[in-house]
C-alpha cells in the first residue's frame, strides 16, 4: 500500500509546556503507541520535548506521537489537526496514499543525488523552499510538453537559474515518467512556506 506524506511545522515553546504536560496527563493512552521498552521510550520523549526541543525528537518517536493523536481523535481529521497544533506541531499540508507520494518521493531522491544534499525527515525552512522551486521547475517542464500554463516557474526562475537548469538536466535524463498533476502539491508547499523561518517535519507513514 503507497505511504502517505505529512508536513509539519514546529512550535517548540508550546511544545514543552502543552504536549509535555498531555503526555503526562494521559501517560496509560500515550504508553500503547511506543515502541520496544514502552515506559522507557516515553519517558525518553518527555525529557527531550521538556529539557530539549520536539525538534530532538527521532522520525520513530515522532511517528508514535501522530499515531497517538490520530488514535485518540479519528475519523475527525480536524481535531486531530487542531489538537496537534495546540501541542506545537501544525499540521500544515498532506499527500494522500497514491501513486503520486512515490513520483513525489522519487523526484525528492533525484533532486538529493544531483544536488548532493541530504533532506532528511526534519529540514529547515530554507532547503526545503530549494527543493520545492526545484520541483516546480521540474514539474513545469512535464506541464510544457503538455502545453499547460507554467506561471509560478515563470515567475521563479529569474532568480532561481541554477535550480533552473538542475531540473531542466534531470528531466532530459528521462530518469521516470512523472505526472503534470505533482505540480500542485509543490505549488502549495511552496505557498504554504514561502515565508516561514523556522523547521519544517516531513513524516511518511
């Protein structure tokens, strides 16, 4: 079964008051969503929320967290939204489980190799924002061949000439076959970031 994407931004001040405090107030519920020596791995998670940041936190112990929320408040995917959000973690954008999270993914894995950068599961704001106008130049290009409008790379790749020709070199490799439709998801990741300073969690589950 394709895995699905989720973006997150981080609050870490609220974090270390509101999440630490539920994680202690509903210390039995959050137990059964961690994993190997459970009492042990939450308290692991309460330290490094309270002493250090959610930020320290590992991609395993962030996936036992959104397990635990989304157990607690499904099927209601706004509460489980706005219930992350009070614990310091937004939710702010998701890729459902299709074909489309894999040609995601697969572009995210070419844009690492070419532009020798590892983007691991937490990034700051400004790689990320690299990645994606790379995306949406690669995206663009799939959409010319179709002679789809191409207004935000237009727009973009003035100041992005570089990105610009990495894309341009990869799509020529022909590497995969890749859908017009990914241009969306970048477009609105970039909107949704363009101006955000701080650390961005991309979670796939």
């Amino acid at each position: 079964m394709a895995e699905e994407l989720y973006f997150l931004k981080t609050n870490p001040v609220i974090a270390k008051i509101n999440l630490y405090n539920k994680l202690c107030r509903e210390e039995q519920s959050a137990l059964t969503f961690m994993n190997d020596d459970q009492k042990t791995s939450l308290e692991l998670i309460k330290k490094k929320v309270q002493e250090s940041s959610i930020e320290s936190l590992t991609k395993e112990e962030l996936l036992c967290l959104f397990s635990w929320f989304n157990n607690q408040y499904q099927p209601n995917n706004e509460e489980i939204k706005n219930q992350l959000f009070i614990n310091g973690l937004d939710l702010f954008y998701e890729i459902p489980a299709n074909a489309d999270v894999k040609k995601f993914q697969q572009i995210l894995s070419d844009y690492e190799k070419i532009s020798q950068k590892n983007l691991n599961y937490i990034l700051n704001a400004e790689s990320f924002n690299q990645f994606l106008i790379y995306g949406i130049f690669y995206t663009s290009l799939i959409q010319k061949e179709k002679r789809e409008e191409t207004i935000l790379s237009d727009y973009l790749k003035s100041d992005n000439k570089t990105l610009y020709s990495l894309a341009e070199n990869q799509f020529n490799a022909k590497t995969f076959e890749a859908d017009p439709a990914l241009s969306k998801y970048f477009s609105d990741l970039y909107d949704a970031t363009k101006f955000y300073k701080g650390t961005i969690i991309k979670l796939d589950k």
